[in-house]
C-alpha cells in the first residue's frame, strides 16, 4: 500500500516538529523525510540565548527584510540576522506545565528539580528547569539528526504544479572572510509546518511609545528579552500583561523594584489573582499614554493618573503568529490562522498540515497527538477519515462562534477529551510492521497533573502576601 505522499517536509525542530519528524519515522513508509531549522541545532524555544532579540517598534513585521533571488541555486551575500529567532528562556526559567502530562507519553522526563523551584514550591515538584527539557529534546531526536538541515530558513512554500516548492536558505557557507548564504529549492508532496507561535513579542499600540522608545531604547522591552531579575533592581518598573508571563514577571520583581512594582492590566486571568495580589503591587489601568521628558519617562494612566521617572516597561502581552512563508500567508489581522481544520489540515489541501498551532492545550502531549494523526494520514493509514471540505467549513464557521476571530480561536482548554479523542480516532490503531504506538486515551487527571504548578504557585504567592501581613511565615511545604 503506498502512502498519500511519499515525500514530506518539515519546517522547525522544536518539540513539535520533533514530533512530526518521529511520527513520520516510525511509519517506515515514506520515501523522503526532511526537516529544516533555521537555526544550528534543535530544542526551538528551549534554548537559551544570552543575548535577547530586539524590541519590536510598532511599524515592524515579521515579514522577511530581503528578496528571494530569482535564479537559484545561488550563492549569495548573508542576509540579515532574524532576531526573532533568539527565544524568550532566562537562566532561571523552570517548565509551567505538569511534567508528568508535558511529557510525551513515550518518553517521561527526568525527575530533576531547580532549587529555586525546591525552594518555593517544595520537593519533588512537577516542573524542570529549561535545560533539562532541552536535554529531553535533544535526547529524543539524536535517532533522526540525519534527516535534519540546520541553519536552513525556509523562506517561501508554495503550491506548484501539483508539489509544496520550498525555496531554503542555508547560512555558514564560504570562507571566514567571505561568508554566504546557499539559496536552492526543493520539492515536496506534503509539508508540516510545525515553527511554533513564540517568535514574533507583541507589543499593543500606545501613543508616544515610538518617540519614547527612539528616545530611550533601553526602557522598553517584552517580556520575551527578559533574562534576570538583577537588571531591575531599585528601578521603577511598569509591568503590562495579565496573564502567565505577567505573573512570573510580577513574582520575580515585586520586592526588589524602587517603590511599588505597577502592573498595568486591560483584562486579566482570574486564576492568578494571588500574583496581582503580592505585596508591593499596586494595580493600574491600561496605559493612555507615553511621554519623553528631558528627565526621562512619565506614563499616563486611562485614569489620568500619572507616573514619573519609569526606568523600565515590559510588555508581557504575548506574541504574533507568524506564518510568513506560507503562501498565501493564512494568519489574520486578528491574530488567528485561517482555514485550517481543527487547527492542523488545511482545508481543501491536508498535504499541508500545522502541528503545534494549538494552545492552552498541555504541551508537549498534545503536539505528540497531532504529528502521530497527520504521520498516519500522510501515511494512508487511518481507519478515520477527514470531513468532507464542507464539513471543514462549517467546523471553523462553528469554532469562531464558539472562541471568536481573535487568537482564543485556537484554544483547547476546556474541551481537552473531545480534542484529543478526536486525534486519536484520526490516528487509529499503528499499522502491522511499523514501529508505531496506540496513543493513551485522553485520561481527566491530566488536566489536574498539568495545572499543578499553577496551584503550587498559587499557595506559595498567597504565602507571601500572608508574611506580609504578618499572618505567618513563607511556607514552601506544599
């Protein structure tokens, strides 16, 4: 029996794409496997980069800043650096999600825990610090290295006569004294885009912020160049956020900032109201405006209220889907990919699949789940078959009723067991002669395993807010 497409490519070597390239692996049926990662080795946003990307001015896209050639193969002048590539990690960052749940049901994690994380939220915790999940990562894919092109960009997919053309960009060629970029082409009848959504920091329009950010560049930043908490030490910080990133950020900051840590906040998740609630936390609304003074940064309040000499504002406002490759690009100006069944086939063309599109939905688990149901049906093996295009349709007329056209639209919490049921009907049972696996039906105390940290967190901030008090003593015995 031969495959739907015998030849598939794969765009990023993060947890996703490792996914993807192991499921595709394990089915011993495809003619050729490739995946591409733009920089020089595996892990996507596991791993750390001392020096973080720039902060984005409010004109700027993540469109890329130069041409393709229009004769290739060519040898040619290295493009720019894409900064968007360096990740958000810091040196003391721990896992979110339960690791029990986050790891792939092939795999579990080491039993590792930080000792900061030992410190606040007790022994045998359900986090990992950042490099042992990257060991995880590239422990996983050492079986599959030779199928990888590292720092490759792909810089354009495109349907062409029947075949995905991605046209590849490989840096780290020529000599020291005159490097180039290796631009060719290769065809594919199957592409899985699998390159994440933590890329590209968002940052909300706010009047006077580029004149202040060309002013004072070094006050501005999103929370995905934060590195250590020494850099904001006896300064006044405005936090803007109101959700996960807003509340480590506001963990980490509250009792070492000069005078109140002021967190700005149009809406914000209920769930981590301890952390809006730590002491040395004084609550605002969204920012009105930003002045550049000769004696620095004043911010101005939607209440009229009014802040002098700010030393620093960090944006935790999340990120920009980025797709910019794809043509047509399918993301929104709402910040959502369009067309695309249950967040993965492309509608009226499956050969194009996302695999890590999803969120609130326990990773690394869930990207295992989607790269296991598109292997198998790249593969011509599911017992299930896909809707008609119709079908798909009216599922996504549906889904942006139910989650709206904004980026909640890709949001899997809570309908956990429908959407993981749904993938693992799609994949079926593994095929005789393969090296596949049956995925684990969706269990309810993942959800539980996966939350945990939230909850551990919770009792050691409510802990802290309680020694302010004077009700009692930090507590890590959870």
């Amino acid at each position: 029996m031969a495959p739907r497409y015998q030849s598939v490519a794969v765009i990023g070597a993060g947890p996703s794409g490792i996914s993807a390239v192991k499921a595709l692996q394990e089915e011993k049926i495809f003619q050729t496997i490739r995946l591409f990662e733009r920089r020089g080795h595996i892990g996507g946003i596991w791993q750390y980069d001392e020096v973080p990307d720039l902060f984005p001015s409010q004109d700027s896209s993540s469109e890329p800043d130069h041409e393709i050639p229009s004769r290739l193969p060519l040898l040619k002048s290295p493009s720019p650096e894409d900064v968007t590539s360096r990740t958000g990690i810091y040196d003391g960052l721990d896992s979110n999600v339960g690791a029990k749940v986050m790891a792939f049901t092939h795999t579990p994690f080491p039993e590792i825990n930080s000792a900061s994380s030992t410190r606040h939220l007790g022994q045998s915790n359900p986090t990992r610090p950042f490099r042992v999940v990257r060991k995880y990562l590239e422990d996983i894919f050492q079986d599959y290295l030779h199928l990888a092109s590292l720092n490759t960009t792909v810089e354009k997919v495109e349907k062409r006569d029947g075949k995905w053309t991605l046209v590849l960009r490989q840096s780290g060629h020529g000599d020291g004294n005159t490097p180039k970029d290796y631009w060719w082409e290769e065809q594919f009848d199957a592409v899985i885009v699998a390159s994440g959504h933590y890329s590209v920091p968002f940052v909300p329009f706010v009047p006077g912020l580029d004149a202040a950010f060309a002013r004072y560049p070094t006050a501005f930043e999103h929370s995905k160049a934060f590195r250590k908490a020494d850099d904001y030490v006896d300064k006044r910080v405005v936090v803007v956020g109101g959700s996960v990133s807003s509340a480590d950020l506001v963990a980490d900051l509250h009792a070492i900032v000069k005078g109140p840590l002021e967190l700005s906040q149009r809406g914000k998740n209920e769930a981590l109201q301890s952390a809006w609630d730590l002491p040395n936390v004084n609550a605002r609304p969204t920012i009105k405006e930003i002045q550049a003074t000769e004696k620095g940064i004043n911010v101005v309040f939607s209440d009229n209220s009014l802040l002098k000499g700010v030393d620093k504002i960090i944006f935790a406002t999340g990120y920009k889907l980025s797709y910019p490759f794809i043509v047509p690009n399918p993301v929104t100006p709402n910040n959502r990919v369009a067309g695309f069944h249950q967040h993965i086939f492309k509608i009226g063309d499956p050969s194009l699949a996302l695999v890590g599109q999803v969120r609130a939905a326990i990773s690394f688990r869930i990207y295992e789940y989607q790269a296991v149901a598109v292997a198998r049906y790249f593969a011509g093996r599911n017992a299930a078959s896909l809707p008609t295009p119709q079908e798909q349709d009216l599922w996504e007329v549906q889904r942006l009723q139910y989650k709206g056209h904004i980026a909640l639209f890709h949001e899997i919490k809570p309908d956990f067991k429908e959407y993981f049921g749904f993938l693992t009907d799609l994949a079926g049972p593994p095929a005789p002669g393969t090296d596949g696996y049956s995925l684990p039906p969706w269990e309810d105390r993942w959800a539980e395993q996966g939350f945990e940290i939230l909850q551990r967190k919770d009792r050691y901030w409510k802990s802290l807010r309680r020694a302010a008090d004077g009700l009692g003593a930090v507590t890590a015995k959870l």
